[in-house]
C-alpha cells in the first residue's frame, strides 16, 4: 500500500487526502507534504482510511519528499473537481 493516495474516514481530519509513506501490521503513516511532512506523519489505525485506488506514487530511491507529494495531491483533487 505505500505509495497509495488514501482519505482519512474518521477522525478530526475527515475526508482530507494523504500519500501512505510507510505501513506496520496495525496502522499506516500519512503524510501531505503540509502540516504532516515526511519527518512526522501521522499515525492512522488502517481500518480509518479508505484508499484512492485510481492514483499511486512511485517509490524514489532516495524516499519521498514534501513538494512531490503536495504535488500528487493537488492533482488528485483538481481531476476530482472536474470530474464533479
């Protein structure tokens, strides 16, 4: 699953997008490039997240980076809004 674009189904942060960047047996760790950077994300039970099934993003080698994954997220919901 790390990679995959996700939505948070409960919690304070509802409905807000993030890129999975690690995962355990029990939760995932998210982040959106913004208030939860790579260096601290959040922590989320898997059974609250809903995965994005239509979009994923490649591993790098050197590992993930803020500014990519705000990128992937922005277009995410830019097709999401022309599709509505």
């Amino acid at each position: 699953m790390i990679g995959m674009l996700a939505s948070s189904k409960a919690g304070h942060d509802q409905k807000t997008v993030y890129v999975i960047i690690d995962e355990d047996d029990e939760y995932v760790y998210l982040a959106d490039g913004r208030s939860r950077t790579v260096d601290r994300p959040k922590k989320k039970n898997r059974k609250h997240i809903q995965i994005i099934k239509k979009k994923q993003m490649i591993r790098p080698a050197d590992g993930y980076k803020d500014l990519e994954i705000k990128r992937v997220i922005k277009q995410y919901q830019e097709e999401a809004n022309v599709k509505s």
